[in-house]
C-alpha cells in the first residue's frame, strides 16, 4: 500500500523493524485499564489472538503510537473525538466510529481537547487475521459499542476483584466481549451477496458438526450449490479467506477447546479435527495460532488461576 506524502515524509519508508506502540505524552488525568495479563481471564481473548486488548479514557493531549506497528490495532471510539494518521492518510474519529490499522506499518493516535473514551485491542499477526493486511486501513461505523463497552469494562472490573467468583464472572464476560468484538470486525469486512448468506452459514454449520471429514472445495461447492469459482468468489467477500482456510480455522477452534478442556491425546484430537497424522495437524496449527499444541495445553494449564489482582 502506498503510504500518504505527509506520512512518508515524517516516518520514511515502512522498513523499520516492527516494535510496539508507545505513548508520547498525556495529562495527569488521563487513565489507562486493560487486564491482568498473566492470568487465566484473558484467554477467552488469547484463543484468537487478542494480545492485549484496554481501555483509553482520556483528558486533554494524549498521543500514543508507532511507525511500525508489531500488531493490527483495533481502536473504538466510544465518545468524544479523536484522530488516527496512519499508511492511508489522516482519518478524524467520532464517538461510533473504529479505525483498523494494520501490522508493519505505522499508527498514530491522537487526542487535542475535552474527553475521550475508547476500547483498543492489538491483534497478533496470526494467518487468521492476514485480511486485514491485505485490505489495509479503514474507518468503519460500530454496530453495538453499548454492549461492546460493557462486556470490556466489566471483564476489567472482575478481574481485579479479590472474591473466589470473580474469575468466572470475569471470564464470562471475556467471552461475551470476544463475540462483540468478532461481529463487528464481521460486519466491516463481509459483503454478503443477497440470499447467499445464509447458505454460507448453513454450509459452516455443517462443517463444524462434522469436521473429521475430508472436506474439499467440490465437496464444499456442491453443498451450496455453486461453481467452485463462485464460492471461492462469495467466501473472500464475506469472510476474507479461501474456502479451505476458513474449514482449517473451523477445525483449529475446534481443537483449541478440546486441548483447553479435555486430556485427549494429541492423536486423538488430530483425528477429531480432520487430520491424519499428529505431525500434520501440529504443523497446522501452529501456522494458524503462533505456537505448537502441546505448548498451548501446557501454557495454559500453567497460568494460575486463583490470584488475580
């Protein structure tokens, strides 16, 4: 993509090493809330991805940024107003409204005046996310910021909390976020053709009901009835991804859960999700989550789940 002469002209040519965000400067009123990452309560978030994900409330100049980013930001302006430069230009924000920024190049948020309240979320560059690389920046309208804003807060909230229930409050509301947060990225990036949604939802309804099946993109076509052409066409369109890709994240969700939540050998599992060999359904997902199964069970079984503060 190519980069806004004003952009180009302060950071140069996006070959900087990526590295993370950093804030310039900001009053003494303004607040910062996210999760205690080390903690059990995030993972509903880390299962797609989601390496950090906060609260800005901001008052006064606030300016947080990079020139290369290492994540995809995700920035929802809940109220107030705000300003995003970025590798597409210069993109005022108004209460409503949520910029996608993506990896490896560079992002600037910026606040002038009065009170601001916003949601961010840094995504880690995973295969299930690479769409957002290939459509490059935008400034999208939220579809539910009320419910969007509570299911964050609250999840926050829990989590610092010192009660024994806490946890699985906070988690359950981690969930609900996680869903908030995958409908709207849904509904920015799909165009669903007319009458041909609901086909696609019906199609992944059955794919993920049987998942041990040797699915192929005929078999898939024949399903909903069109060319392999056209639903090679329909499904970039309202998912960003090709057919099998989008079969490969079903199965990897599948077996996220099942190493979270069973002592099913890696075999076993493999099997369950469509996969011959443990070797090949290693190497699959760790191209779709970053790291090796037994590594993901182990981490995760490792995060303390008691102390939350």
């Amino acid at each position: 993509m190519r980069q806004s002469a004003e952009v180009q002209k302060k950071y140069g040519k996006l070959q900087a090493r990526p590295q993370s965000a950093r804030r310039l400067r900001c009053s003494r009123e303004t607040r910062f809330l996210d999760f205690p990452w080390g903690t059990k309560v995030g993972w509903p978030l880390r299962e797609i991805g989601v390496l950090y994900a906060g609260f800005d409330l901001l008052a006064g100049r606030f300016e947080a940024g990079t020139p290369c980013s290492d994540t995809h930001l995700l920035y929802f302006l809940v109220s107030g107003g705000a300003e995003c430069r970025n590798a597409a230009g210069v993109f005022p924000m108004k209460a409503g409204s949520w910029m996608a920024c993506p990896a490896g190049q560079p992002h600037w948020i910026r606040h002038g005046r009065g009170r601001s309240e916003a949601i961010w979320v840094h995504l880690m560059d995973l295969p299930r996310w690479e769409f957002l690389g290939r459509r490059g920046p935008g400034l999208f309208r939220m579809h539910d910021p009320a419910e969007l804003r509570h299911s964050l807060f609250r999840a926050v909230h829990e989590a610092a909390q010192p009660e024994p229930d806490a946890f699985e409050s906070a988690s359950a509301y981690s969930r609900i976020f996680r869903v908030c947060l995958q409908r709207e990225i849904s509904r920015a990036f799909a165009r669903p053709e007319p009458g041909r949604g609901g086909e696609l939802a019906r199609l992944w309804a059955e794919v993920s009901g049987r998942l041990a099946e040797p699915w192929t993109v005929a078999r898939l076509a024949r399903r909903v009835h069109m060319s392999e052409s056209a639903l090679y066409g329909h499904v970039a369109r309202c998912h960003g991804m090709k057919p099998m890709q989008m079969v490969t994240h079903l199965r990897m969700e599948r077996a996220r859960d099942l190493l979270l939540h069973s002592d099913g050998k890696l075999e076993t599992i493999a099997e369950a999700v469509g996969y011959q060999t443990a070797f090949s359904f290693s190497d699959a997902f760790v191209r779709e989550t970053g790291m090796r199964p037994g590594r993901f069970r182990l981490t995760a079984a490792r995060l303390p789940a008691g102390n939350l503060r």
